[in-house]
C-alpha cells in the first residue's frame, strides 16, 4: 500500500480508491456532487478539487474523485488554490442552477462565498409604489445590504393581504400563497405579510383578509353606502347579485 501524506499526516492508502474516498475515510469532508462510489468518476462538478505534489514535481490542483494514490504523494485538501479552484466550481453550478439550495449549503458550509442568491427582482419599486400610493399600505421599502438593494418589508407588520404587489410585479419576484387559511406573501425566503383569511358565508372559500376588508371600508366611509354588509367572495357576490335582479325582473312580468 502506498504510503500518502495528507495534510502533513502520513498514512497507508488503498492504492485502488480514489483520494476522495481515501480523504472521506480519514474524516476529511470534501465537497463533491458527480461522484458516486458506485460509478466511475466523471469530473464533471469540480467541487472535490484538492492541492497534489508528487516527488520532484510542482503542485498541482487536481480533482480528488479521479486520480489514486501514489508513493510518496502529498496533498493539501484546504489552501489559498484549492479554494480558489472550488470558489469557481461552486460558481459554475450555481448559474446552471441559481435557485439550488443544495449548492448554496454545500458552499456556506466549506466556507464559499458564491455571491447572493437571484431573487428575479429587478428594483423596479413598482410593488413600493402600488403599495403605497394606491393601497395605502405602505409596507414595503428599499434597503440596502452589503451594498446591494433589495425590496423588503417595513417593520411593524404593516402588510393587509391584498396581494397588489403580487399581482403587479413584472417577474413574478413576489409571490402570493393562501394556505390553510393564511395568505402568505413573500419576495426571496422573505416573508412580507401573513394574514388570516375569511370564509365567504355562502360557499365557505377562503377570499379576503380582514385587513384588506377593513382598508376597503375606510377607503370608502365617505361615499354613500347602498349595499348591505356581507362577507361574500367575488363569485358568490355577483352570482347571488344576479339571481336577485332576475327574481325582482319576474315580479315584474
């Protein structure tokens, strides 16, 4: 068995492994996401790049799933060029996969910066402004973090659950989620607003959060009131709207 070094240890390694697995043995982590040890090696993510010196030779960055121990070999699993090496491989998966948790942990986690993560967010404000020239609301702003805006929620749970800001993005960066009887509306892993929802009284749906209802009826007070007060949805409204017309139509007749 070839005798290896290894981060300045000396061990004895299985000449017919690959280091990768010879370096997971020793409790060394290293990242990889193409290697399977029921597979041959491909190389293809490059994440498992480590530093390599054979006898007489320079160092080298190699990838630790496909080369195999040699006499005398020594290998350096976290310097200045293997994170360099790593840094780019991360980078590269990440604009084939930009959303990809799994890629985004295994880098935070061998200390990689990969830059933010896209939010699809292009600093428009026209969510900003719907909400607060239109809706009133008020509960978005820009701020700034590490010298990069981003849309996020003013503090105080200012957020009523119409969902204009959902509706008005350009690219669909904020997104409206009704579950269990919460709407929940969020930009990023950012939560803008959850709110409960009412029930319409006639077919029992979710449709309107009580913020939402209540904006509307302050929006409103001034004008002269000659509907009754109900908690129907849209659909309900106009069905029920419809059937009083055609029953007062056939008085009529």
């Amino acid at each position: 068995m070839p005798e290896i070094i290894v981060s300045d240890q000396r061990i004895q390694a299985d000449e017919d492994k690959p280091i990768i697995e010879i370096l997971r043995k020793q409790g060394i982590e290293v990242p990889a996401m193409c290697y399977h040890p029921a597979l041959s090696p491909a190389g293809e993510c490059k994440l498992c790049a480590v530093e390599v010196v054979y006898p007489e030779k320079p160092a080298q960055v190699k990838l630790s799933c496909v080369i195999k121990p040699a006499e005398g070999m020594e290998i350096q699993t976290d310097n200045q060029r293997v994170q360099r090496a790593r840094t780019t491989a991360f980078r590269n998966l990440a604009k084939f996969a930009p959303e990809s948790g799994v890629i985004r942990r295994l880098a935070e986690k061998h200390g990689i910066d990969i830059g933010p993560p896209p939010d699809e967010c292009i600093r428009c404000r026209l969510c900003i402004r719907a909400c607060k020239e239109l809706v009133g609301a008020n509960a978005l702003k820009i701020e700034k973090r590490n010298g990069i805006r981003y849309v996020a929620p003013r503090p105080g749970n200012r957020c009523i659950g119409c969902g204009t800001c959902a509706s008005i993005c350009p690219t669909g960066a904020i997104r409206q989620e009704d579950q269990n009887g919460l709407r929940i509306i969020s930009i990023r892993d950012e939560i803008i607003g959850q709110n409960p929802l009412l029930q319409c009284e006639n077919c029992g749906r979710y449709f309107a959060t009580p913020k939402f209802l209540s904006r509307i009826e302050e929006r409103t007070e001034d004008h002269p009131h000659v509907k009754e007060h109900h908690r129907y949805c849209p659909t309900c409204a106009k069905l029920l709207s419809d059937r009083i017309k055609s029953a007062s139509r056939m008085k009529k007749i």
